[in-house]
C-alpha cells in the first residue's frame, strides 16, 4: 500500500514512490493499492496506471487538513486491507502520519528508506544514520512495516497496462481531533521545489545577516539555481524556514550544491547526501564542509559572488 497525501504532487519523487510499491508489491504477489487523500487529478490518474486498486479518501480543503481525520482514515483503511509494508514519502505529513499509524496497525515505522529488500519473507528496509555517515539494513520483524521514504530515493519505472479499480472510501471510524488549526498563513512558492532543484545555492550563518541572501539569490538566478540555507541561517529569521536542507529540514539531491559560508554540521550534510556535487566556499580551511565537497574554495564570500556572478552571466552571454 502506498499513500498519497496532501502537498504530493506528480512529481519525481512520488513517481518513484508508486514504482517502489508496485515493484515490492509484485516480489510479495500481493496486491498493490494506492490511497490517496487530497491530491490532484493527474497524480490520481498516474496512480491508476501503476496499482491494483486506488482508493480515495474524503477530503477537507487544502488549507483545512489535519493529521487526525486523515491518520483516522488511513488506520481504517490499513485494518481492511491488512496491508505487509504500507510506503509514505518525505513531507512532513508523511513523517508524522508513520509512527502513529504503525502503532494503531500494530506494525512497525521506519524512517528515511533509501532501499527495500525482500530477504526470506522479510522487508528489509536501508537506511542513513549518524547523520547520513553510516547505512543500516534494518529488518521488519512485525508487520506492516510502515515507512517513509527519502525524497527521490526510487526510480520511475515502466507503466503497467493491468486493470485498475478506483474506490472512494468513507473515511476513518474516528476522526476527533486532539488539536485544532488556530492561524493560517500561506507563503508564495516561487521557482521549482528544493527537492527537485537540479542546481542549489544555500547559505549559512557566516553569511552575517539576511542581506547577503538578497545578492545570494542573484547568484542562484545567473545559474538558474534555487536558493536554500542551513538550519542556523533559518533559526536566524534571515530566511524562510522552509528553505532548511538537513536532518530536520528538506533533503536534497541536485546535480550542484554550492553550500556557501556554511560549515558543513553532519545534519547540514545529511540533507545533501544525494547531491551529485558539492562545491563550497568557506574562510575556515579546516571547515568540515571541505572533507565532503568536490570543490572548495578557501575565502571570503564577499570577494566571490559577485565576481562569480559576473562571469557566470558573461558565459550565458
Ligand atoms: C537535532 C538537530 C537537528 C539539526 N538539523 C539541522 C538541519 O536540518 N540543517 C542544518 O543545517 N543544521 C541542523 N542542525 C544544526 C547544525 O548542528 C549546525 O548548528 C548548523 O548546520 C550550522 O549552520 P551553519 O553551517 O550555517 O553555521 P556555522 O556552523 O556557524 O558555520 C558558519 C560557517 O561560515 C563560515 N564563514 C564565516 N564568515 C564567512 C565569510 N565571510 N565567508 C565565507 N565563510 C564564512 C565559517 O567559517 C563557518 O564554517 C541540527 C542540530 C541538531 C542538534
């Protein structure tokens, strides 16, 4: 089984996520249903391509979903359909959903799945720890295995043709809400999501202040980049804190991540561990961040982006 919700779009990373279930659910020979809550149509229609059965759940606005209706409706329909590993993606829905849903099915969460195996009968389930430094094979011995899976961990594979059922369910048996949204507001996205950004330009506290952010993000224009940032440049105020890269923020894996006056912390890193290359730009040589790029340049920041900008520009003509 797994699940689609709120947020979720057809994006890579959740083409992936299906491919991953049907291909799990075709090594198991069980069926492989998709439940969705709240996403759009042509994710819906993907899905049909790629499963046994799509079940849709009911849904309140966007701006209204919570996590109880919703965990509600997911635990009813996980008692239906007992499903062996039930598969959920990395936003934050998903990462909070996991634990209490394998509690309520009696099963087991796993976080941050890179790869799932089938050895003996048994999910197995790898992933990063000690801030991306190590791998673990981790073993399913209680079933469902509920995991959350690293963003654009899995590959897209081939459409299969088979028949697929599309059912809207009725929702969960209990959907009181121990909490209650009390404020809302929406940011303006802008640009392509972090997750999907072939090339990233992220900034940290050595940057000084949320001045520099401004000439950062001319920088990341002129590379056709996206901007990010470390967790300390977020704490700070100086950006949004949904442009945090690491353990407790988003998890990249562009083809350049240029990580500037950042130290290079084992969370920062963790969030970049699938980055194809990492360039830096630092004033400490003995920064950590040295020991984990391709590239490194040993300066002051303020001498290289805009020299750096310049030539890029010149090169776009
Ligand atoms: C449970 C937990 C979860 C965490 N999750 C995250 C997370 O998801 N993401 C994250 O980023 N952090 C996370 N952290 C925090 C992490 O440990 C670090 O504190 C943080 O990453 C440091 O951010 P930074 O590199 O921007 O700042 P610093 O470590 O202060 O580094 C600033 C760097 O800028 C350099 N510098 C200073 N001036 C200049 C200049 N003029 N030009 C060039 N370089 C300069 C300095 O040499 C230094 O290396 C977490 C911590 C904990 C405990």
């Amino acid at each position: 089984m797994s699940c689609l919700l709120p947020g979720m779009e057809l994006d890579r990373a959740t083409i992936g996520l299906v491919a991953e279930a049907e291909r799990i659910a075709r090594q198991l020979s069980v069926e492989h249903v998709v439940v969705a809550s709240g996403v759009p149509a042509e994710l819906l229609q993907h899905a049909t391509r790629q499963a046994d059965r799509v079940v849709v759940l009911p849904t309140k606005e966007p701006g209204d979903y919570q996590i109880e209706p919703c965990l509600a409706a997911l635990h009813t329909v996980g008692a239906e359909l007992k499903p062996r590993l039930v598969l959920l993606g990395q936003d934050t829905y998903s990462q909070e959903i996991a634990p209490r849903l394998a509690h309520r099915l009696q099963g087991c969460s796993i976080g941050d799945a890179q790869r799932i195996e089938i050895r003996d009968e048994k999910i197995h389930v790898t992933r990063g720890v000690y801030g991306g430094k190590a791998i673990a094979v981790v073993r399913a011995n209680v079933e469902p295995a509920v995991v959350w899976t690293r963003s654009r961990a899995f590959a897209a594979e081939p459409e299969r043709s088979a028949a697929c059922q599309v059912e809207h369910h009725e929702g969960g048996t209990d959907d009181s809400s121990g909490s209650e949204i009390i404020e809302r507001s929406r940011e303006a996205a802008s640009g392509v999501r972090l997750e999907d950004a072939q090339v990233i330009v992220s900034g940290g506290r050595g940057l000084g202040g949320p001045e520099p952010f401004a000439e950062l993000g001319e920088l990341a224009k002129s590379m056709k980049a996206e901007v990010a940032a470390s967790r300390a440049a977020c704490d700070a105020g100086w950006v949004s804190p949904s442009l945090q890269i690491g353990q407790t923020g988003k998890k990249v894996a562009p083809e350049l991540y240029l990580a500037i006056a950042i130290s290079g912390a084992s969370q920062h890193l963790m969030g970049i561990a699938d980055a194809k290359v990492v360039a830096a730009i630092n004033t400490d040589a003995d920064a950590p961040i040295f020991r984990h790029c391709q590239f490194g340049l040993v300066e002051d920041f303020r001498k290289v982006i805009g020299p750096l900008k310049e030539q890029i520009e010149e090169s776009n003509g």
